[in-house]
C-alpha cells in the first residue's frame, strides 16, 4: 500500500475516532437529579435530562446538511443563508487583497531595486509591519466612515505587508549573472523588470502573497465580528448571541475549509511560476 | 600596424582594502587583441582574470583606464560583445529555445518571431543541440547547459566573444568535446575570443596567444605567449609537435615559479607594461625560450 492510501487511513481513523468520542461526551446520560420542578425550568435540559447544551456530531451534521441544501436563503439582517455571508466575506477579502497586489508588488520592485528607496522605506516598514490589523480599525471607521470599506481596509492592511517583503526580498535577490545576461544583451530596463526579475522573483513573490491570504481570512473574521452586519464573521457571533452552539460550530467549519482552498489555490499558482534550477 | 579590434589601456582596479586604504587588483594594464585572434589569459586564482575579462564585457567597470573597442571606448556591456559565464547563467523557466531566442530578439529588436526562432534553431543546431530545443535548463547535462550558454553567445554574432572559464565545470571528455566544437565554430567564422582558462592544455590547444598573468594584488601582464604550432591541430596529434613540449613546459614554469617570482625577475631592469614581451617557445636549439621581438 502506498503511504499516501496508508495516510488516509489513518486520517479516517482519527476522525471517527474524534467523532465517536464528540458524540459520547455530548450525548451524556448521568442520572437526573430530583429537584424543584421550578428550578428544574430555569436550568433547561442540561439539568433536568443529563444532556449536554453542547451540540453532538449528529446534530452539528444535520444543521450543516440544511445549510448546504439553502444556501443563499435571506430572511432579514439577522438571518442569512451561509453562503451568502461567506460570499460577502470573501468579497471583502478579495478587494482588498487584490488591492494590496496593486500596492505591495509595484512598491516591492521599487524597494528591491533600490537600495536607496529600501533603505529609506525599512523604518516605516518596521513599525507598521507589526500593528495588528484591528487597531487601524476605528481609525480606518472613523475616516472612511463606513464598515463595509473599513473592514476592507483593514484586509488591506494587513495583505500588505508580507507581499511587500517577500516582493523586495526576490526582487533584491535576483541571481547576479541572470541580470548580468539582461545587461549583456542590452535589455532596457523595463524589459529586464518583465523578463528576468519577475519570472525570477515570481516564487518569492507568490509565497508572499500565500502567506497575505492565510492572514486576510484569519482577520476577516474578527473584522466583521467588530463591524458586524454581514459576512462569516457576524454570522458567527451572531449565533453566538442566539446560543446556537451549533451553528457557531458550522461557521467554524466552514471557515476552515474555505480557508483551506484560499490557500490550496495559491499554492497552485505558486508552483506555476517555480522554476528548477 | 596590425589592427587591433580591442585595445585595454591603461586599467586599473582597486578595492578598498580592510584596515583602510585601497587594494590594486592590478595597475596600469595593456592587452591588445586583433581581429579574428583567440586569446587564452592564465594566471592563478585571484589574480584578477575575471576582473579583467568582466572590464571587457562592460560588466564592471575600471577604477582607472579605459577599453578602446573598434576605436570607441565602451562605457558598458553591449550586443557586441558576448560573454559565455562559468556558470552558463541560463533563465531557467525559459527552454533551450527560449533562452537563445531571448538573445537574439534582443539584438533584432525588429525580427518577426518566426525568423529569430529560425536564426536560434541555427545555433543551437551548431551546438549539437538539434531535439532539445523545448527543454528546460533543468533538464539538461552540465555540458548541454554549456552548449546553450555557447549557442546563445554565438547567436549575437558578436565581435568578441569573452569566455571566463567556460569548461571548468565539466568532465574531461566533454571539455574535450566541446573544446573542438568551440575550434571549429570560431576557425570557420574568423571569430575574435578572448578565454580565461585554468588549463595549460586546453590553451595550448585552443589559443594564438597566450597571456600570462601574474600573482595578485598588483599584478601584471608578465609575457605574452604566441603559440607555435600551427593553426590546424588534431588533439591528439598535437602533443607530437616538435615545439608542443616548448610551450607546455614554459607555460608550466610561469605557473608553478615564475608567477609567483615575477616581480623579482624584472627588478632593476625596465618595464613597459605597455609593451610587454611577446615570446615563442621553440624547440631546442636553443633551449631557453627567447624573446622574439619587444613590441614597439
Ligand atoms: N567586490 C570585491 N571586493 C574586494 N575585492 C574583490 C572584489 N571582487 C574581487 N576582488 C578581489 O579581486 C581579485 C581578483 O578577483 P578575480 O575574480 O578577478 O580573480 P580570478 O583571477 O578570476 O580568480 P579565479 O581564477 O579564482 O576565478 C581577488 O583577489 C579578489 O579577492
Ligand atoms: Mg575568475
């Protein structure tokens, strides 16, 4: 057997193993205590059945099962479908990622080719790099006054900064003899920038923007949670505000995998532009 | 007057040194090359070959002096000069096609595609390199990468061709090889080449005249070897030429002790750098090798 058919063995193994655990903590049945039928109300079934509030495996599956076959349902601010709120969710990510694409890699050629604008721009790099992406937001509310390009904002932000450190790095570090070609064979300096220090630079530059859209879905979430009213991130604490545990446990879900594929598809653009050596 | 299609003068290179002050790789350097001439440069490691041979290319530049290039002095690199690197410096997300095209398209700028594809798959069928046209770089020997890296350069055409050490990666019987392809291109089309080589035998077998450089820092132009054997050579005949041992043990004696004791040698009597001698070692009698002529 292939180590990789032996992997997913094993992984199948864990998550029913996970599973069946999951479904035993949860579907508990210590004995029910006498108490006053009064205080027994009050209580809920946690008390009067030895059941646990938190959800099972079965239950989770099921609510999922009925997001999965609606979607894109809307019934008022408070009750979206969950595709509708991951689709506002990624939208938020997407423009301001791709905006930050617009900004950072331009900005990355200029720093990596210069050592004198690299020089001049590594202090406000330094200090700004490390802000977390949240502490811009009243700011960014109180200047742009809206949420919704706030929240984008704030995806900017925070997409910026690796794109335009990984671009830099590639740039500046561009095999010396591969441009030393470029200048034998008199490449204008445009040309150059196209032919030879971006196919070369391309795999830093995608490992960049690889590690911005891990930490753009990872702030999206708390973003719309700050903002509130649509996206995944509400949609998460506004079930927490119903107390519908189970739902909170789809979004998370939910948010894995997306966030999973954001990745998975970078990881195949970056493996496009890598070259062997 | 012989015409000289390069002419370095006068150059200088130095580098700050590490407690202050400066380093001269070396001072006030002559070389004249004629058209059509192959040129071997020797020396020993660091002595500054590379630093010359990258003033050539407009690579670098001198810290002092200048190189005269058919009468204009070259103020970078250009199309008309072609540099073959050690280490063949080809992009490596371009084919084999790709690489020589990118070059050629550079030099015709005003080419459609199809007649640059054509004019590289000339070249890199020159090479021997017929079939391999659509892989990677990574796909390829050591010495198929050289072959690229020599398609490339001689798809410019160029004026000169600069070549730093451009078999020392290789296996013996591939240098081999590609030595004789390197022969036989530039034989045919009268091509100017200046070589930095670590070998004795492959300037013996490749080069008009050899340079002899000295130790480093400050080194100089110690001689300039003519070859005597003729201009067609069989490499394995070669080695049974009256004049073969001549040159082998003279160019052997100027590594192993002269390079270093140089310095010694012309103390006290005068030097022109400018118009270092110009020797042929010839068979015995006599047996010393002897300055043919002082360039005038
Ligand atoms: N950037 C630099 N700073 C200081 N010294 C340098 C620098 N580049 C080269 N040198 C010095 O210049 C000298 C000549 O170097 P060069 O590469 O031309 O030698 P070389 O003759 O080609 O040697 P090799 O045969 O090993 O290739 C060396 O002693 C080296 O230390
Ligand atoms: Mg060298």
């Amino acid at each position: 057997m292939t180590l990789s058919a032996r992997a997913g063995i094993v992984s199948i193994l864990i998550l029913v193993l996970f599973l069946g655990a999951w479904h035993l903590a949860t579907s508990g049945s210590s004995s029910v205590q006498q108490m006053d039928p009064e205080y027994a109300k009050l209580m809920g079934i946690t008390a009067t059945q030895g059941k646990s509030a938190m959800p099972g495996p079965l239950q989770v599956g099921a609510t999922l099962w009925k997001h999965l076959t609606n979607p894109f349902y809307d019934n008022g601010p408070n009750d979206k479908g969950l595709g509708i709120q991951l689709a506002y969710s990624i939208g938020r990510v997407a423009i301001g990622y791709l905006l930050a694409v617009l900004v950072a890699i331009p900005l990355g050629f200029l720093i990596g080719m210069s050592q004198l604008m690299s020089r001049a721009l590594d202090p406000f790099i330094q200090v700004l790099k490390p802000i977390s992406p949240l502490a811009w937001m009243p700011l960014a509310l109180y200047t742009i006054k809206d949420s919704n390009y706030s929240a984008i904002f704030v995806i900017f932000i925070c997409s910026v900064w690796p794109m335009l450190i990984n671009t830099a790095f590639g740039v500046a570090t561009v095999r010396k003899e591969w441009l030393n070609v470029a200048r034998t064979l008199e490449v204008g300096p445009l040309k150059r920038a196209f032919t030879v220090i971006l196919p070369a630079a391309a795999p830093t530059i995608l490992t960049g923007m690889r590690i911005s859209i891990g930490i753009a879905w990872l702030v999206i979430v708390a973003a719309e949670m700050l903002v509130g009213g649509t996206g995944i991130g509400y949609f998460v604490w506004n079930e927490w505000n119903n107390l519908s545990i189970t739902n909170v446990i789809n979004a998370i879900l939910v948010i894995g995998i997306v966030g999973m594929v954001l990745d998975q598809l970078l990881a195949r653009a970056a493996k496009l532009v890598t070259y062997p050596e | 007057m012989t015409e000289k299609l390069i002419s370095i003068e006068a150059i200088a290179k130095r580098y700050p040194a590490p407690g202050g002050g400066e380093t001269a790789v070396f001072e006030n350097l002559w070389l004249g090359i004629e058209r059509g001439e192959f040129v071997c440069m020797i020396g020993h490691s660091g002595c500054g070959k590379t630093t010359v041979l990258n003033i050539l290319a407009g690579l670098d530049a001198p810290s002092e002096g200048v190189v005269i290039v058919d009468n204009v002095a070259i103020e970078g690199p250009a199309l008309d000069r072609a540099v073959i690197f050690q280490s063949h410096a080809l992009l490596p997300w371009r084919t084999v096609l790709g690489n020589v095209a990118y070059a050629v398209g550079a030099k015709h700028k005003d080419w459609s595609k199809a007649k640059i594809k054509e004019h590289a798959e000339k070249f890199i069928e020159l090479v021997g390199l017929k079939g391999a046209e659509y892989k990677k770089p990574s796909e390829l020997s050591g010495g198929m990468k050289q072959r690229v890296g020599i398609a490339r350069a001689l798809s410019l055409e160029p004026k000169m061709l600069l070549m730093d050490e451009p078999f020392s990666a290789l296996d013996a019987l591939t240098r081999g090889t590609l030595q004789d392809e390197v022969r036989r291109i530039c034989l045919s089309t009268g091509q100017t080449v200046f070589m930095i080589t670590h070998d004795v035998d492959e300037a013996i077998y490749l080069a008009d005249k050899i340079v002899l450089m000295t130790n480093g820092p400050e080194a100089q132009i110690a001689e300039i070897v003519e070859n005597p054997l003729p201009k067609e050579r069989d490499r394995n005949q070669i080695h049974k030429h009256a004049d073969y041992y001549a040159i082998r043990n003279h160019l052997i004696d100027f590594l192993v002790s002269r390079s270093r004791t140089f310095k010694d040698e012309i103390r006290g009597k005068p030097w022109d750098p400018k118009n270092v001698p110009l020797v042929r070692p010839v068979a015995a009698p006599p047996s010393a090798p002897e300055p043919l002529r002082k360039r005038a």
